[in-house]
C-alpha cells in the first residue's frame, strides 16, 4: 500500500486500527531508564558524537573506502560556500500532455516557519547557493519540527508530482 493511500485511508476513516511495532525490553526498563534514553537520543552532544563518528578513519573497513577516497572531492567534510562548477546539465520535468503550469497558492504559516524559511535561504543567498527565479510552476512550503530542535524545510510538490509523466525505466531495487 502507497503511503498516499494509506494516508487517505486513515483520514477518511477506512483504516480503523492500527499495530504499533516497538522494542518490548526497552519499553519495560525503569521510568528513569527510558527517559535517559530519550534525553540521551535528543541531546546535541550525543548527535555532535554521532557525527564525529563517521569521518574517513571510520570508513577503512568499509569495503568501498578506496572508491570513496577516489571520489573524496564529491563528499566534502563541510557544505561548500559557493555552488559547484555548471556541467551543462539542464534537468527538466516531463509533464502529462495538456498540462501548461501546477500552481499551488502558500498557505498562510506561523511566524516562526516564515522566519526559519526566511532565514535559511538568505543565508543560502549570501554564499551563492540559490537565485531569485521564476519557473513556471509553484508549490507551498512549510516548516516541520527537528527532534533536536530547529525546522526542517518541506515543500509539497503533490501537484506536480501528480502530472509528472513517470520513468520509464525503473529505479532499481536492493536485494
């Protein structure tokens, strides 16, 4: 089941009941224990750790290291200030024929999330990474809480996505 439909399932009501999986022991620890799990999983300090973690020492036993060094300049300790070099590669989306624009208005957000959007992109503006455009087509975005904190930028393409013309060949699939 499409998590679309399983979404518009449960809204209109067709989904009565759900199982909700989760790891029995852990639930059954102290009251203290879970919450030291839940402040130690929510901390920046154990996500600072957590990255830390993976730098290239890490990845030595990993049997793709020597691929990775080769390609080391495609994975950059930090986010570069400035775009990468234009390869010539225009992307374009094919849509269903008839389809001109997928205009979708902003809905009206909280402060917060205008500011959080607002800020990200200025920041982004200043070292080089987006433009001012004008395409064709729009979609709403809004704000979604981390769990450590701060906003997560979404913005909802189901328009678009909706009159994309699908692959034709299909994504391959791990075994």
């Amino acid at each position: 089941m499409s998590w679309k439909r399983f979404a518009r399932d449960l809204h209109d009501g067709r989904i009565e009941q759900m199982c909700i999986l989760s790891d029995v022991e852990r639930m059954k620890g102290e009251p203290e224990e879970l919450k030291q799990l839940v402040t130690d999983a929510l901390s920046a300090k154990s996500k600072k750790e957590r990255f830390d973690e993976q730098s290239w020492n890490s990845l030595k036993s990993c049997p793709l290291y020597e691929v990775l060094l080769e390609y080391n300049d495609v994975l950059p300790d930090d986010i570069p200030a400035e775009l990468p070099q234009d390869k010539g590669v225009q992307h374009e989306i094919d849509l269903e024929p008839g389809t001109k624009y997928c205009v979708t208005r902003q809905w009206p957000l909280p402060r917060e999330q205008v500011k959080a959007i607002d800020d990200f992109f200025e920041s982004r503006r200043k070292a080089g990474q987006v433009r001012e455009s004008k395409p064709p087509h729009s979609a709403p975005t809004f704000c979604v809480k981390k769990a450590q904190g701060g906003w997560r930028i979404v913005h909802a393409y189901n328009k678009l996505n909706d009159t994309t013309v699908p692959a034709q060949t299909p994504i391959p699939q791990k075994m």
